[in-house]
C-alpha cells in the first residue's frame, strides 16, 4: 500500500482500532494459531484496522522473528478486510530493521513506538522518525508518550515529512494537543491524522473529539467487542446518554480497577481475552498477571458492561 490509501481508510472507520494481544502456548512460545483466531475474531466483530504487535500485543517481549510471523499471522487473518498496521521501535537502527520486517510480512503501515531508553531532545527525536520514513516504504504514524513528547513545531515538521502520515497520542496533554493540531492545522495543513492512544481510551475520547481527534485505540474491544462497539456507536451517533452511561459504570471501573497494579493496561486485557474463551495465554515477563482478586473484579465488571448493554437494547 502507499501512504494515500492507508491514511483514507484510516480516516474514516467504520468502528474502533484493534491491537491485538499476542497469544503464547503453554511454554511460552508464540501460539499463531490461536492469534490468528483472535485477530479473526476481531475484523469479524466490527475492528477498522488491526494494529499489530504494539503495546498491547508486547512488542517489547518478542524476537523479530515472533514479530515478523505474528505481522504476517495477523495479515492473513484480516485477508485485506481491513489495513493491518505493525510497531517498531528501539533504536533507529532496529527501528528500521523491524520496519522491513513488517513489510516483508505484508504489512500496510508502520506504528512508530519510542526510541528505547534514552531521553532525546526534539532534534534528535525527528531525525529518528525522519530516517524511519525515508527508509520503509510503509507509511508511519508516530506514538507519542514517555520519552517521545514533541513540541508542536517537531509535530509540524514530522507532518512534512513524506511517509509520515499521522500522530498517536499517549501523553494525554491536552492543552498541548490543541496547540499541535493548530499548528500543523497553520503551518502543515493537509491530512495529517491523530489518533487518541492513551490506555483505554473511551474514557478520555469525549475530550479528544472536542479537539477534532476521532480515531482511538480500543483495548476494550479485545475482551468485550460489544463494549466497545457500543460505546464506538454512541459517539457516532451523539447519543451522550448511552456513553455516559457506559462511562460511568464500566470504563471509569475498569480504569480504576487498571491502576491497581503496573503493567495491567496489557496484562489485564489479556486476562479479560482469556475470560471470553481464548486462551491467549499470559503475559511474558517482566509483566506480570494480575491478582486474583483482580481477575474477579474484571469478570463482575465485563458481566456489569453487558448488563448495561442489554438495558440499553444494544446487545
């Protein structure tokens, strides 16, 4: 795919972005199989595009090797559906190697994650992502979060740059998100996309819409399609009535319940996969699984969700 026609169908989703979580055997080891079943699962169930092998699907735990097969895994399974989109990260270097990678695997674009480690300034940090783009013929959205925050100036340039198609958030600074989208707005006008991507994002999509940024990452939509897919639908539809209402009694819950313990943004999720069916298997380390206590309170709140789903008469 080009740029063009990976940003158009980014553009406008027909439901939430999906990132998968990778599923491993017994033994630790890779399980395509069952990740293909769930990334099946999820093109089927309304997913606008698959992000492969990202946070959620523990790009920091798996060998490029794992990487390439489960990108590859994944784009058979969405069989042209819907776009598939793969991480990479770590230094330029491997970030330029993971990129070929995903291209030889099939992918349609690139999720550009953090450079590893280090803290870079702004010059640095866009020779990193302009030396990505040029080298991979895949387009590149740009993650923004820990020790990759750019100023709106760094954003307006990484938006000329060719290959660069949009910007994720994961810092959750709004007032710095609204400077952003006026400046590339002023100084870069075009099609630039943003997409909110800060750890379940439903809770915070009702402020990033008022900045004009509708795309979102859905972690919910992993475990509880229905979930998602509903509250998706409400905004849509401005029906602020069922949003609120699924706001308040599932998403803030499972927020809450997510800041119990570190690392529960993925290996909760994935625990809440596991609950539907799949066995996904767990988490590698240095993640851990959640408690179980925790591992309770997730299965009253998926049951709650769909109890609200079912008095709204959308399920």
């Amino acid at each position: 795919m080009t740029p063009a026609p990976l940003a158009a169908r980014l553009s406008i989703p027909g439901g939430p972005l999906f990132f998968p979580v990778t599923a491993f055997g017994p033994d630790g080891s890779v399980d395509l199989d069952t990740y293909r079943t769930h990334v099946r699962r999820g093109v089927e169930d309304g997913a606008a595009a698959v992000f492969a092998c990202c946070g959620t699907g523990e790009f920091h735990a798996l060998t490029p090797e794992e990487f390439q097969a489960c990108v590859r895994a994944a784009v058979e399974a969405a069989e042209g559906r819907v776009p598939v989109v793969a991480g990479a990260g770590y230094g330029t270097a491997l970030a330029v190697r993971y990129a070929a990678l995903a291209e030889e695997a099939g992918a349609d674009g690139l999720l550009a994650m953090p450079p590893y480690l280090v803290v870079a300034g702004q010059e640095g940090l866009l020779r990193h992502y302009r030396t990505l783009a040029a080298s991979a013929a895949l387009p590149v959205i740009v993650y923004q979060r820990d020790n990759a925050v750019f100023t709106p100036d760094t954003v307006v340039e990484l938006a000329r740059t060719d290959g660069i198609i949009g910007l994720k958030d994961g810092l959750g600074d709004l007032d710095l998100m609204q400077r952003t989208v006026s400046a590339v707005r002023t100084e870069a006008p075009g099609d630039f996309l943003y997409f909110n991507g800060l750890p379940t994002a439903e809770q915070t999509q009702l402020a990033y819409r008022a900045l004009g940024v509708t795309l979102y990452s859905s972690a919910v939509f992993c475990f509880a399609p229905e979930i998602a897919l509903a509250f998706y639908g409400a905004l849509h539809n401005g029906d602020e009535d069922t949003a609120g209402r699924l706001l308040d009694g599932f998403y803030r819950p499972f927020v809450e319940l997510r800041a119990q313990g570190p690392g529960y943004a993925v290996a909760l999720v994935k625990a809440g996969v596991r609950l539907r069916g799949l066995d996904v298997g767990e988490v590698r380390p240095p993640l851990h699984e959640p408690a179980e206590d925790h591992l309770k309170q997730l299965a009253q709140l998926i049951e709650r969700g769909h109890t609200l789903l079912d008095a709204e008469g959308t399920r």
